[in-house]
C-alpha cells in the first residue's frame, strides 16, 4: 500500500512539472515570450534548450529551428499566432506551431 501510494504521488508530482497549454501569442521580446491563457497573460522564457516543432497538415512533426519561430514571431502576423507550448516553471521547453508553405 505505501508503495502505490509513493507512486501515485511520485506520478503527481512528476506531471506538475510539465504543463501544456495551447495560447495565443502577445508579443516576442528578445528571448521572452507574452502569451494569453485564456483570459491571463504570462510571459515565458524562451532558452537555448526550448524545442521547436513544425506540424504539418497531415499532423506529423518535424524538428524546427528557434530563428523559424523568431522570424514568424517578430513580425505584424506574430501577436494572434496559436502555438502549443509545454512549459516548466517560467521556462517553455517546447513549442509546436503549425507549418507554413510547402517549397
């Protein structure tokens, strides 16, 4: 019995730690994101180890690069873009967007 209690907490625990949202973004300002959760808006860090992902229309991922996401971002059609960020504590770990043209 304690041994599915510690699991069951260690499981608990474990999922708090990663949290993922699907925001509207605000504005990109250098490395810090400004996203809008529903009717709250919070501003994340944007690091070196943040993961970015493209999904394609047929709902497959492949790997992007963080200059893509800047670009994207920076620009009048950035503020309202939805992504999908998985978070922990104030940091993103990954982003995934949706894709743009094909070449």
């Amino acid at each position: 019995m304690r041994k599915l209690l510690l699991a069951v907490v260690c499981l608990m625990f474990i999922t708090g730690l990663a949290v993922a949202a699907d925001v509207v973004v605000v504005k990109l300002d250098g490395k810090n994101l400004t996203v809008k959760e529903g009717d709250k808006e919070k501003t994340y860090k944007l690091t070196d180890k943040t993961k970015v992902s493209i999904v394609g229309k047929d709902g497959t991922a492949t790997e992007g690069k963080m200059e893509t996401l800047e670009k994207r971002l920076s620009g009048d059609k950035g503020p309202g873009t939805k992504l999908d960020i998985t978070t922990s504590g104030d940091e993103i770990t990954e982003i995934k967007m949706k894709g743009g043209k094909k070449k």
